[in-house]
C-alpha cells in the first residue's frame, strides 16, 4: 500500500517551560475530523496513534525531538516546539496543516507626552470623569443599558492589577499565556501598566478612586498576552480562551505590520462565537492600519485629541472603521506605579501655584528650595554650576529629557524642572524602565519663561515641588482609543443582548458622530464613537424585533 504524506510528531505534551532553545510555531489542522482524534487522545499524553483520511496519514509517536504544548480546540491549531527544521518543512509538505512561526511584537507602549491639556482636574484633587468617557457620551447612554451589566469584556493585554481600588469589583478572572521570569503573585500581575490602564477605561467602577470608566458595570477578564513583547501565539491563545469563556467583547490594544492567517481563522471564530473583537489601528502616524485592527472581522480604532482632532500618531486607511480619544486620557495604573504633582513659584515671597506633569520615570518627594536656572540642560551649561540642594529649571529642547536630568543631578539638583518651548503642559518620559531618585517634572512655556524672567531681573526665586505616588496616570496612543470603544460594545451588547457582534459594528459606526477634519483617506473612519446613539439604535432593534414577531 503506498502512504501519502507520512508525517512523524511526537504527542508529547509539556509545559511552557521545556525546551527554551525550541522555536514554538501555530500548527492550523484543515481537517476538522483530524483535529477531533487529536482532541480525544490528547488526555493520554504518553499514548500514540494513527489516525488517517483520505490521502494521508498522521503518526504521533511517543518519542521525538518535537512537542505539542497544548491544543487550542475552539480553533482547531496546535502549539508545538521544535529545533528541527525538518519537522516543520515535514508538517507544511502534507497539505494537512498550516504552519506558522512564533513572532514577538514589541510590547504595547503608550505614544510619549509632549503636551497636552490637565483633561482630569486639579493635580492632588478629586478624581473627575475623564475627557473621553463624556466626549463619547457614556453618561448618557448608561440608564438605558445598564451600565454595562451582565456583559463580560476580555482585555488581552500585558495583564491586570486585579486588587486596583477601581477594578477590583469588576474582576472576574484571568489567564497567563507568556512565560515570565519573575514570580508575582497571580501570573496574570500586570508590571507594565498598559493592561491596567486599558482595563480602567473600559470598566473603572467609579466608586474605588473614584474613576469611572464607559461600561463601570461590565465585567473583566484579563489575559496576558505581552511581556517584553506580544506572542503571536500568546495572542491568538487568548483569542481562544475567550470563546471558551463566551465573553461578549474582547479589546486588543495592540498590534504589528504582518497578518497572520492562523490570526485570520481565530478572528472568524471569535466573530462565529458572537465576540466584538476591538483593536487598536496603530501609532505610526501612517496611512496603513495594523493587524489585527486591519482584519475584516475586528473593528479597528483610530484616536483623536482632546479638541476632536485626528491624533498625529494616529494611522489610518480604508481599515479604519471609527475613532475615539486617544490623547491625554486618564486611568488606572498598577497601584503605586502612578505619579501626582504640585508645583508652586516663589518671586520675592508670592506665591502662585502653577501647572505641572510628572515626567514618567520621576522620583518622589517634597522639595523646598532657590532654583537656578540651566539653560537647555546640557553639559556645557551646568559645567559651571553648583546646583547643590537647589532645583534645576531647563528648557526644553535639542537633548533627551533624561541627559537633561542626568546632567542636572551630576550638579546636586535636588529636582528638576523642565519647561516646554511651545504652547502647552509639557509631559514626557525619562526611558523606559527608568526611576529617579529626585523629583522630574513638566511646566509649560508661559510659566518656564516667566520664572527665568524673574530670575534674569535679580529676583529671589524658590519652588516648592512635590511628586507624589498615585494609582493612575495620563496616557496617550490608539491603545488608550481602542478601549472607550470596547466599553461601547458592552454598553450595546448590555441593551441588547440579541445582537451579533456584526450588528454590534455596523451600530456603532452607523451612531458615530461625524467630525470636521480631513477624512479623504478615511483619516476619521465614521467619526466619533457615540455611546448615547449606539445604544438607542440598539434599543430600536429590540422594538423591531418585538414587532416582528408579535406577541400571538
């Protein structure tokens, strides 16, 4: 008898830990009948089999270089770990199955503050409804869906801080699918703060901390999909946790330049199973839209500002279906990670309290003291000052924030103060990963130039400036865009439960509320999302439907 396509892989399975050298690859199984012999072998991890269709046969043996680490059964693909090349050329020479290798996408990290408005209320004050949860008109589309409840929203993401004051009523459960070296103390732990800062938007209950989010009574899961990077098959096994949970919407504010036809088949069972999958449209500012916001069956998400403007870093193109705020947005951070600021200018004993952002990175503290003033912040400027116990104030301008601080410090500056050489609150980062041990903070250019106006006059010039630790934090990017619309999914889906997640796109690209700037080339999609319109047409199709069908 002669076989066809003879194929040797090992049904060994193991954890996520073996094999480090291993290469893991997405092995998509075309027949159906196949896969189902896989599913009931595979509690005998040790047994072999062989299982045949028309043309060709599959051995599993029990030995072998090669591993299967787990199965993803709602779609129907394998995970698998090998060193050989010769397996995978094997596997892709049957015509049973599609293979795909791992690719890691950098981390999700939010587009730096440069400026931007105080969008939140005072520094140190109560906690206001953020910008974008009225701008999309959450508030009043709330009485007539609940507010959420009842609908379940999965965050694939870099992970939750589940015990944060404003989610922890909202937590369900949660999952790990990257391998991570520390040992926090549930896997999921988000390090980063990109999860927990989506999660906030989309459902902060607005009674812990006080922030609210869209849908404050929807309902969280959360997987973790990213940590020092985003697993295409991390991401695409979230995917099927999801319809295993049967959630109602999934946000993914993540994102790379390549499709993925392993990510394709996952996306159209997420759409099979009643998902919204919301994805965030990218932040290089170009006229393309990355995957998976550029699929078929996920909506994709671009940001505006907070005048409703297209954000600069926002990408666009016929993908695009509609955009939301993006720009200067508040939420949670993992506890502590966050951080407050409060600045007052003293010239010759006035007092004024003045505008000022954390630079990210910054130290905590309390400063009183003169400051001096160090130009742009660059070594020959600072050479020949003593800054010793004394706060650095430095334009912005041609080094990075941090040469500035670092330049600074090297002086004895006990803060620094980095005003902005354009209209606006300046806010900014110090690097990734990096903490000072001062205070590092942004002013904006009206009060910078001021301060060293007075300073060049002969005035005695002191700050008190302060940095506080905080639960949350202002972001920016199509990440912090793409979850004001997944709360509008739950707020939909809460109204009407009925709907397919189709339905659920076209309502809230149908509701959106049209925007003046340029959209020849689909810059804005349908416009700005609309929660208050969406859920009233939603509401209109449960009355059709009744009408439909009578009551006899």
């Amino acid at each position: 008898m002669k076989r066809v396509g003879l194929i040797l892989i090992s049904l060994t399975f193991i954890s996520f830990q073996a094999l480090a050298e291993a290469k893991k690859y997405i092995v998509t199984v075309n027949s159906s009948q196949i896969f189902k012999q896989i599913q009931a072998h595979k509690k005998g991890f040790d047994t072999f089999g062989t299982f045949n269709n028309s043309n060709s046969s599959f051995h599993f043996l029990s030995e072998g270089p090669q591993k299967i680490t787990k199965t993803l059964d709602n779609l129907e693909m394998l995970v698998m770990e090998t060193e050989n090349p010769q397996d995978i050329a094997a596997l892709k020479a049957s015509g049973l199955v599609e293979v795909e290798e791992e690719i890691i996408f950098p981390e999700p990290k939010p587009v730096a503050h440069f400026n931007g408005a105080n969008s939140y209320g005072s520094y140190g004050g109560p906690i206001d409804t953020p910008w974008g949860i009225n701008a999309v008109r959450a508030p009043q589309a709330w009485v007539n869906s609940s507010e959420g409840q009842n609908v379940r929203v999965l965050v694939l993401d870099t992970g939750i801080d589940r015990d944060h004051p404003a989610l922890k009523s909202r937590f369900e459960k949660g999952e790990n699918f990257m391998e991570r070296d520390d040992e926090p103390e549930y896997s999921y732990k988000d390090i980063n703060g990109h999860g927990t800062h989506v999660a906030g938007t989309i459902a902060a209950d607005g009674v812990g901390g006080g922030l609210v989010g869209v849908a404050p009574k929807a309902t969280l899961l959360s997987g973790r999909v990213c940590g020092g990077g985003c697993s295409s098959i991390a991401i695409i096994s979230g995917v099927d946790w999801g319809i295993s949970e049967r959630v109602d919407v999934i946000n993914m504010s993540l994102g790379g330049p390549f499709p993925s036809g392993a990510a394709i088949k996952a996306y159209k069972r997420a759409e099979a199973a009643d998902i919204v999958v919301v994805a965030a449209a990218g932040n290089d500012g170009k006229d393309s839209v990355s995957y998976p916001a550029a699929y078929d069956t996920t909506y994709a998400v671009g940001a505006v500002d907070i005048h409703l403007n297209k954000a600069d870093f926002s990408q666009w193109g016929k993908e695009l279906n509609i955009v939301a705020p993006g720009v200067d947005v508040y939420s949670s951070v993992p506890q502590g990670s966050g951080r407050n600021s409060h600045l007052q200018g003293i010239v010759d004993k006035a007092v004024s309290d003045l505008d000022s952002a954390p630079m990210s990175g910054s130290g905590v503290g309390q400063v009183s003291a003169e400051i001096i003033s160090a130009g742009l912040g660059k070594a020959e400027d600072v050479k020949d000052l003593d800054l010793t116990g004394k706060v650095a104030l430095i334009q912005r301008g041609e080094i990075a924030f941090k040469d500035k601080a670092d330049n600074a410090l090297s002086k004895g500056a006990i803060a620094v103060v980095i005003f902005n050489h354009e209209p606006g609150l300046l806010m900014g980062t110090l690097g990734d990963e990096i903490s000072y041990s001062i205070p590092v903070l942004g002013m904006n250019k009206a009060d910078g130039e001021q301060l060293k106006a007075a300073l060049e006059a002969g005035s005695i010039v002191e700050m008190n400036v302060a940095v506080d630790q905080t639960d949350y934090s202002s972001l920016q990017g199509t990440s912090m865009a793409s979850p004001h619309v997944a709360g509008v999914a739950a707020l939909v889906r809460a109204a009407n439960p009925n709907l397919s997640a189709k339905e659920v796109r076209e309502i809230m690209s149908s509701t959106a509320t049209p925007l003046s700037g340029p959209n020849d080339e689909n810059q804005l999609g349908a416009g700005l999302i609309n929660a208050e319109a969406a859920v009233e047409k939603a509401l209109l199709e449960v009355s059709s439907d009744l009408l439909l069908t009578g009551t006899n």
